[in-house]
C-alpha cells in the first residue's frame, strides 16, 4: 500500500511539472510575440528602473547576446532552489551554430561562477569573443551607422561632438577591432550621456555600439557573485522551438504588456501612433 501511494505521488508530482512548464511556456512565447510586435531592441536595462530585479536584469542582457541580427529573441529565468533555467525563445529556427554557442555560453557561466571569486580572465576573454563574433553581424550594422556620423557636417556643435569621440578613440593606444571599439564607446557613453548638447542620434549609436560590452560585463559581475554560485553552476539552458508558436498557447498581448507596465492605456495609445506596430499587433 506504502509503495502504491509513492508511485501516485511521484506521479502527482510529474504532472505538477508538466503544467508549470507549460505556464512558463505560454508567458514565454507570448514575451517573443509581443517582442516581435512591437519590434525594438534592448539596448541595455533602463537606468529609471530602480526597482527592476536581477533576473530581469540579466535577462535582458542575455537576450542582447542571443540576438545574432534582427531576429527577436526572449529570455526568462526560473529559479530553483540550486540553480537556474534559462529559457531561450526567438522567431527564427535555432540552427547547428546557435546550439553550440548556447553550450559554450553555459560552459562558460557554470566555469566562471565555479571557480569565483576568483576570476579567470582567460575564460572571460574568451566568452567575450565568442558573443563578439556570433553578435558580428549586428555590431558592423550599428558601427556602419555610427561611421555614417562621423561624415563631414556643417553643424558646429556636431563636428565639436564628433572631434571629442575621434579624440577618445585616437587616446586608446591598442587596435580596433569590434570588442575594442564596443569597450571604447561604452566608456564614452559613460562620460558624454549627460550632456545635453551631444546629438541625440549621434548618442543614440554610441549606446548602441557600447551596449553588448556592458551586457558582457554586467553578465559576468552577476555570474562572479558568490550569492548566486549555485545557481550559475548548476545553470541550464532551455531552447523553444518556434515552430510551435502557431499552435502554442499563449499569454495575451494584455496580459504580457501588464507585466511590464504600470498603464496599459498610456502603452496602447502610443502604439496607436505607429501604423506599422498596430498592423502586427492586428495579426
């Protein structure tokens, strides 16, 4: 009888996981929806959050380095009681590349939460150069824009600008490659974001270029951090197929925005301006 009823609880126990992942699965796939909708990229977690937590944080910031190009990728994390699951969605098929950088990324975050608080620098340069050159192709998009500002102008107060970062770039005294250049305008985003005058197109692409160094940095700090040793090294990276989305349950386009946003009104009426954002919220 004893053994009967530890089967019926071990079953009780294995539905009770099927359905939570199927709730995480329809608040996740219906993040990639919304994501998709709205088409914008994370540029870096807003610093008027304050109240914004870790896993939200980081979960911005690996779906920063998660996004090859223009797809759309959403990311959401479980906590577990000695670990973390990682789930991964976007609106392109996940190919035999992205699989392996999936790996060596959660390679690389379980070898650098076990061995903190010492710091490998060798594994840490090497994560950064693999999320430099599987993100290559968005970098030399948003280096190509930032290139196009440093174009002859007749604006003054531009060419001022312009001279500054020029300045900036010429003081660094080792080569240019995409990691480099990502580094140096994160630095001069640090020192210029505050000032009024700077172009803000111009500021904009700066951001940009400087924001997958700051994701890296502020992926690793949280992965260093012996408060969360056990779960960056006990990680697990979980891939959706997105395929299933025409037939997967989903949470809807309300209930998403909700979580997000204290006036789902004041969000709507914005959309509302933009023709293209309402035709795909329409489908």
């Amino acid at each position: 009888m004893k053994e009967q009823v530890k089967e019926l609880e071990k079953e009780q126990v294995k539905e009770l996981e099927k359905e939570q992942v199927k709730e995480l699965e329809k608040e996740l796939y219906g993040k990639e929806c919304v994501a998709e909708s709205i088409d914008f990229a994370v540029d870096g977690v807003s610093e008027d959050l304050d109240d914004i937590t870790v896993e939200e944080e980081l979960s911005c910031d690996l779906a920063k380095i998660f996004t090859r190009n223009k797809e759309v990728v959403a990311v959401m994390l479980e906590t577990l009681s000695n670990g973390y699951i990682i789930y991964l969605s976007k609106n392109t098929a996940w190919l035999e590349n992205d699989n392996k950088y999936v790996n060596n990324i959660t390679c690389y975050l379980k070898t650098i939460s076990t061995n903190a608080p010492k710091r490998l620098v060798s594994v840490e340069t090497a994560f950064v150069k693999e999320v430099v050159s599987y993100c290559s192709a968005k970098l030399e998009s948003i280096f190509e824009k930032l290139k196009n500002d440093l174009k002859t102008t007749d604006d003054d107060n531009y060419i001022r600008h312009i001279k500054s970062f020029k300045d900036f770039i010429l003081a660094k005294d080792y080569d240019m490659d995409m990691h480099q250049l990502s580094k140096i305008c994160y630095e001069y985003y640090n020192i210029v974001k505050d000032d009024s005058s700077i172009p803000p197109k111009f500021l904009g692409h700066i951001n940009k270029a400087g924001s997958y160094i700051e994701s890296m940095l502020s992926i690793t700090r949280c992965v260093r951090n012996k408060k969360y040793k056990s779960q960056f090294s006990n990680v697990i990276m979980y891939k959706g197929v997105p395929d299933i989305i025409k037939d997967q349950p989903i949470y809807s386009w309300k209930n998403i925005i909700k979580r997000f946003t204290d006036d789902y009104k004041v969000f709507m009426d914005n959309c509302s301006k933009k023709s293209e954002i309402m035709e795909r919220i329409r489908k």
